[in-house]
C-alpha cells in the first residue's frame, strides 16, 4: 500500500497490526507449536487487534481535513516500510526470536511516526502524528511487560 494522506497511514497502521495479528494467530493455531509459545501467540495476536481497533478509532475521530492531507512520501523505496508490508512467518521461532521480530516490526512503526510528526506541515498533522506515536509506545510498552512477565513465569 502506498500512503499518501494521513487517512492512508492510519489505513496502512490497521492493516499492519491486522496481519501480524493474523500471522501470530496462525502461528498459535500450527499443531506443532508448544503450549508455552502457543500460549505467547495468542497474547500478543489479540494484542494486535486491539491496536488495530485502537487506529480505527483514531480515523474515526480525527479532524477530516486532517485526514486528507498529504504526507511526504515515506514509503517509496523504504526497506523498512516494504518488510512491514510482508506477512511474517513466526514458525519454528523460538521465544527470544518471536518476541525480537515482533519488537522490530513495532519499532519501525515507531520510527515512522517520529519521522513523519517532524515532517508534518501542519499543526493538526503532528498532533495526529504524536497521537499516534503515544499510543503506539504505550501499546509497545505494556506488551513488553506482559511478555516480560510471561516469561518470567
């Protein structure tokens, strides 16, 4: 997908939590995964639809004009931006490397939205942005804790 309003972004922002929450589920339901890593699947694929209904509800209430504004072109030619475009395969994952990709993938969106409030034109852009971007390293923040704390036990 290619953004180019902020309407896009936040599009594109549901559909990425959408397919990690797809693949992560996926990876829960394989018959060969244990019950601990199942266990972790689960988690944080419907942590991932809750971001996901988390950014719906952010183009829902956002200020229209905002929404069809342009941003700058962030997403052509951004090899960071073409691999949160792919469906990852959590198979054969062990904890350490499930928890590191998902951990990367949130963290290049992370890296878009702190790159994008700074290039924001307008004031209700980079308050979008920064909404997003709060939310974002709030949600990121608590599923490291409980991923923390899962495996601690």
């Amino acid at each position: 997908m290619k953004a180019e309003t902020y309407r896009d972004l936040i599009e594109w922002t549901q559909q990425l939590h959408g397919h990690l929450a797809s693949s992560l589920e996926a990876g829960a339901a394989d018959s060969g995964t244990g019950e601990r890593m199942r266990a972790l699947l689960q988690y944080l694929g419907e942590h991932e639809r809750r971001i996901q209904q988390m950014v719906l509800r952010f183009e829902q209430q956002a200020d229209i004009q905002v929404l069809d504004s342009w941003v700058y072109d962030y997403f052509t030619d951004n090899p960071r931006v073409r691999l949160l475009n792919t469906r990852p395969s959590f198979a054969g994952l062990d904890y350490g490397a499930l928890c590191a990709m998902v951990f990367d993938l949130h963290n290049d969106a992370l890296d878009l939205y702190r790159y994008l409030q700074g290039r924001a034109e307008t004031a209700g852009g980079r308050e979008l942005m920064q909404d997003l971007l709060a939310m974002e390293e709030h949600e990121t923040l608590r599923l490291a804790e409980q991923v923390q704390r899962s495996q601690d036990l």
